[in-house]
C-alpha cells in the first residue's frame, strides 16, 4: 500500500499543476492530516461541521479548510469565523445566512454553488434554472460577504463512464455560461471530481478535485 505521501505525489502528478488537491480527511484522523500536511497539502475538506470545527482547533492554523457537506443554515455560524471555502452552497436561503454570518465575523467567505448534475435525489444541489436565475437577477450582489468563485458538482455513482462524462461535461457548459455572464475575476473554480472520477473530471475541465479515499483509504462509516 502506498504511503499518504506517495498518494499525493502520484494524484498531483497526474492531475497537474493547475488542478487543485483538496484532501478529503472526513472520518480520519488527526494524524493521517498531519501526514499530509508535513508532505506540503495545505487544503482540506471535511463534510461535517462538529468535525471540521473539531479539526480545525487541533490542526495548524495555514490549513485552508474546505466544507464540502450538506449544510444546514443554524451550523452556518460556526464555519464563518475561519472555513476557507464552502463548495455546497444549494439554496439561496442558505447564501444568505452564511453572508449574515461572515459580515458578524468580519469576514468574506468563499463560496461554490452546488449543481445538481446526477440522477440520484440524495445528492443535493441548486436546479439548473434557480442557479441561473440567482445570477442573471444579479440577486447574488445582495449577499456583499460571500464571493461567488465558482460551481460544485458531483456525479451519479455508477460504473458507466460515459453518463459521468456527459454529467461533468454538463456542468462545464454551465460553468462557463456562468462565468461569461459574471464578468467576475473570482469566479474561476470548477470543483468536480472523487477518487472514482477525478480523471474523468479533469478531462472534463476541472481545476479542483475532492479526494480522500485514494489519499487516506477506504472509510469505515459516512
Ligand atoms: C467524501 C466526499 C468526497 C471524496 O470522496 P472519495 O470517494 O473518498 O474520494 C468528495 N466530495 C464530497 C462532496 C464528499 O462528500
């Protein structure tokens, strides 16, 4: 088995240099990020926000932590004094909230709008049309604490490799009618790609991947 090390050179070399590693460290230990960390990874996700606080107290403070979960808007309040970037952002309710939040703390919070792109209903995530319409109303521009910097999506968990090709290659159309329609120099990421489907992903035009497994192997819950 190869070292949590050697899994990171191996992913950075294949993803290149202008993609993104956000280590994905849910249900790992402490340790296994500092592994990480003394090889150089500066980013990390977790998807639970007790965890995440949890990890964030214990762990060097030049981590840029991101939330990669589903988040409910009464835990926003406790991700804004110090997340780096929340890739599941879904409603326009829960924009709202983490802006509230990160004006109290003084704070500008990056954020990435989920879109909903696979078949399965538990994945969740902004319908194609309310995510449009939040930016062509120009509504987006109420929110003066969150920077919209780009979109989130996940793929449906299947074998069948060209369905997720075709969902990627979706949300890369979306990306880039968005971003033409912004005009903004902070919307530039497109995070998409796990363990399963990084590299279908980058092929797809992916410049930030979300991985654990394949860097800190298999979990045994979540
Ligand atoms: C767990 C998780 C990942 C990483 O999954 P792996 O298959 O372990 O790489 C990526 N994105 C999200 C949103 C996750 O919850």
């Amino acid at each position: 088995m190869m070292t949590i090390t050697e899994s990171i050179e191996k992913i950075k070399n294949e993803i290149g240099e202008k993609v993104t590693l956000v280590a994905v460290s849910k249900t790992k230990p402490v340790d296994d990020i500092l592994s990480a960390y003394n090889s150089g990874q500066r980013e990390f996700g977790e998807n639970k926000v007790q965890e995440l606080v949890e990890k964030y107290e214990k762990l060097p403070k030049d981590i840029n932590w991101h939330f990669i979960g589903h988040l409910q808007r009464n835990k926003v309040k406790f991700l804004t004094p110090f997340v780096d970037m929340i890739h599941s952002v879904d409603s326009v309710k829960l924009l709202k909230e983490i802006d509230k939040r990160a004006s109290t703390d003084k704070r500008i919070v990056n954020c990435l709008l989920q879109l909903s792109i696979a078949d399965e209903e538990s994945k969740f995530g902004f319908e194609e049309g309310e995510l449009l319409s939040l930016i062509e109303t120009g509504k987006y521009k109420e929110f003066s604490n969150v920077r919209i910097c780009g979109l989130m999506g996940m793929a449906t968990n299947t074998v069948d490799e060209n369905k997720i090709q075709g969902e990627f290659a979706h949300l890369r159309k979306v990306f880039d009618n968005v971003h033409g329609t912004l005009d903004s120099e902070h919307f530039k990421i497109l995070s998409m790609g796990m363990t399963s489907d990084y590299a279908i992903a980058v092929k797809e035009g992916s410049n930030m991947v979300r991985i654990g497994s394949l860097i800190f192997g298999e979990r045994s819950y979540h």
